[in-house]
C-alpha cells in the first residue's frame, strides 16, 4: 500500500511514520516511488534491503539510512508487506474521500490501482531541517541572530550591520 506525497522544494527524508493496529509481527520493508501522472510509478527511487518487523502497536517512527534526497513534487511511501500476516495498519474514517492518494500493486508493482475507499492510511513523511545558528561578536549585529530553521537545499539571509567607527 502506498500513500502520495508532495514536496515543494525537495529535500533528504529521514523518517516514516506509520501506524498500526496490533503488534502482527509480520514483516515489511519501506520503498519511495516517484510520480507517475498522479499516480507512483514502477520504479522505486528508494527501497530498504532488509525486513522490518511489526512489534508494537500505536504510531511509530521509521528512520531511513542511507535517507534518500527526494526532488521537488510528488512522491509516493509504500509500505510493502513481506510476509503473509496482514500488518494491520492503522486508519482512520475520511470524509470527504481524497482520490488519487492511496494506492495498492501486487508484490512485483506493475500497475497501481487507486483504493478508493473512505479511509486514510496513518502514515506521515518527515524530512530534515538544519539548523543555523548565528551571532555577532562585539562591535556590530546579524540578523536574524539565534538559531534559524532552514530545509535541505534551502538558505537563509542575514543582514551584518557595523557599529558606527566600523566597517566590513
């Protein structure tokens, strides 16, 4: 099963978050598809070399290594059963329903098929953010000083002003 994605600027995602129901210990592995007219195409643009097992119910978080840099748009997280004990994923009631968001394929992903139904799948992206933190030292200011958030291949301004008798 999967579920599609957007991001404006790209970025390297470090983190899945999924949801399940019970602690099934069936086996699983995460893959990132890209977009395929609306809909993921067949060919993974990441993929996990070794099964995950479900151990615990409630939300977890999944870290990816290596995390893989993902371009701007849509993308599209599988979660891909390994085994054959159902991974009871959480879900929870939707409405109105959200086309075109969730999807299943067979084993080997040759075509998705649209869920359709009026669920959604508990499953979220996190990407990093880097942290700079800037400060000036006597004689002038930065600003913005302190700690600024900026995404993966972002930037971030700062304007230095002297204190007067000073120059840069």
């Amino acid at each position: 099963v999967s579920s599609k994605f957007f991001t404006a600027t790209g970025g390297r995602l470090i983190a899945v978050n999924l949801g399940f129901k019970t602690a099934s210990g069936s086996t699983y592995r995460i893959a990132i598809y890209g977009d395929n007219n609306g809909v993921p195409s067949t060919t993974k643009l990441y993929s996990e070399a070794v099964d995950r097992t479900v151990s615990a119910a409630g939300n977890i978080q999944l870290s990816l290594s290596p995390a893989p840099i993902l371009p701007p748009g849509n993308f599209y997280i599988a979660v891909e059963q390994t085994s054959t004990t159902n991974m009871s994923l959480e879900y929870t009631i939707e409405s109105p329903l959200r086309s075109n968001t969730f999807f299943t394929a067979g084993l080997i992903p040759v075509s998705w098929t649209d869920v359709g139904a009026t669920f959604r799948i508990n499953i979220g992206a996190q990407f990093a953010v880097y942290q700079i933190t800037a400060s000036a030292g006597p004689n002038g200011n930065i600003s913005p000083a302190g700690p600024t958030p900026v995404n993966y291949n972002g930037s971030q301004t700062y304007t230095i002003t002297p204190d007067p008798c000073y120059s840069i």
